[in-house]
C-alpha cells in the first residue's frame, strides 16, 4: 500500500501543472453542461426517479467530508507519509474548518422539510471526485509555500494580497454562513413551501448564499495565490454559477411578487 501512493505521489508531484489544468477544463465542460441541465438536487430533484437516491444529510456528509481527508493527504505527498506532523498554516487550517462545518455540522442544521429530499448518485460522485482532486492538489500547493505561510502575522502584514484575501475569505464565509441560516429559518416550521429570502444581501441578489461562497474562495486565491486555489475558485464559479441562474428563473417563474430589481449572484451586476 506504502508503495503504491509512493507511485501515486511521484505521478502527481511530476504532473502536477497538467493535472490542475485538466481538473480546470473539465469544470469548463461541466459548466456548459450545468447550463443546459441542473444538478439533480433539491428542488430540481426528479419526483418519479425512486433508484440510486441518497437522503440530503447523508449525502451532504458524503460529499463533504472528502474535502478535509484529501487535503491532508495532499500535504502528506510534500511532507512525506512516514513523516506526516499535524503542523499546518493559516490557510490550510481555513480550508480544514470551511470544510469540517460543511461535512459536520451544516447537514445538522438542514431544516426538517428538507431530511425527506434527495440527491442523485451522479451528483454525489461527481462531488466525491471534485473534492478529493480539488483537495489533493491544494494540499500539494499549500504545503509546497508553507515557509511563507507559516507566519501568519507575517505573511499579513508583509503583502496586502494575504490581508486582503483573509477579508474576503471572512467576508464570504460570513454572508455565506448567514445566508444558510436564513434559508434554514424560512422553513423552520415544517412547510415544505419554498417562500422569498428577505435578509440583507438577498434584497441584491437571489443566490446570496452562493454569492459568499464565490467570495470566499475568490479571497483565499488572493491570499494563496496558487495555481490550484484559482482553479477551485474557477470551480466554485463554474458549478454555482448555473445553479443561481436556474434559481433566479424559478423564483420569477413561481413568484409573481418576486423583486425585478434583483440580480441573479453577483450584486448591481450579474
């Protein structure tokens, strides 16, 4: 077993440049795709299909749960796995957390109307496999400029793009995080009517919670500035941003109230 991800890493660490690309285009395809077809979840879920669906919390678990576990196999691959240490910098601890609460605790926080729904088995792979390359490879990056990071107040203060990025990175985990628990609140009674999000930045945008995640990843692309983080802030675009388009219609197509002036994810422009 040691020997084959010995084989695993040295294949990774001397493709790496082709590989991070690769995983970009193929999100460029899945963006076309998501265009045209909506990821089977949620309310897109279809009502007749009863084979290869997983309850939403285990799912949610599943697919998430991946991300922290292949980042730590990334940064094994540069430490070396016989000499792993549980040191790491400010930014893969960010990334450990964002996931950790994704994994862990945000399935419990799904209201009750929602435990009953599905999610499709191609979804969840797809997911299962998004994270685990999209771990790896950031955990190769991160850990290959840790002597940089490592000092966190030092890496802040010497280049404003660190500090910046750890703002955004706030920032958007924060409207993020608020946005879930509006959408949470909305339902907390039991209904299984979907009603208009009222709180703060969902009276600019329909996808607020969407909008926080792109800045959140946006932020720590600054921050790192990695070729893999701006891949996986690529992804994060590429994925999110169909979904928010197909909200953004069903909302107007259900709602004959819903607000014209609203964008779709990005604020006063998209």
């Amino acid at each position: 077993m040691i020997n084959f991800f010995e084989k695993f890493t040295t294949f990774l660490l001397e493709n790496y440049h082709t590989i991070t690309l690769f995983f970009f285009f193929s999100g460029l395809i899945i963006f076309l795709i998501l265009l045209v077809i909506p990821a089977y979840y949620g309310r897109y879920t279809q009502t007749t299909r009863k084979f290869l669906m997983f309850p939403n919390k285990i799912a949610w678990i599943v697919m998430e749960v991946i991300s922290p576990i292949s980042l730590l196999i990334g940064i094994s691959m540069i430490q070396n796995f016989s000499k792993f240490s549980f040191k790491f910098n400010y930014l893969e601890i960010i990334y450990l957390s964002h996931y950790i609460y994704r994994s862990l605790i945000f399935p419990l926080l799904i209201s009750p109307s929602k435990k009953s729904s599905k999610v499709a088995f191609e979804i969840m792979l797809m997911a299962i496999v998004f994270n685990s390359f999209n771990g790896i490879l950031n955990g190769i990056a991160l850990q290959t400029k840790t002597v940089i990071y490592q000092n966190f107040f030092l890496d802040l203060f010497k280049n404003p793009l660190s500090f910046l990025g750890l703002i955004l990175i706030v920032s958007g985990f924060s409207v993020n995080f608020l946005a879930d628990r509006h959408l949470i609140s909305l339902r907390s009674d039991g209904s299984t009517r979907y009603k208009i999000p009222t709180w703060f930045v969902f009276e600019y945008v329909t996808s607020a919670n969407y909008f926080g995640e792109i800045v959140e990843w946006f932020g720590f692309w600054v921050a790192s500035r990695t070729l893999a983080a701006f891949v996986f802030f690529c992804w994060t675009c590429f994925n999110l941003i169909p979904r928010a388009i197909t909200h953004h219609r069903w909302y107007h197509e259900h709602f004959e109230e819903y607000p014209k002036s609203r964008k779709i994810v990005i604020p006063f422009i998209f």
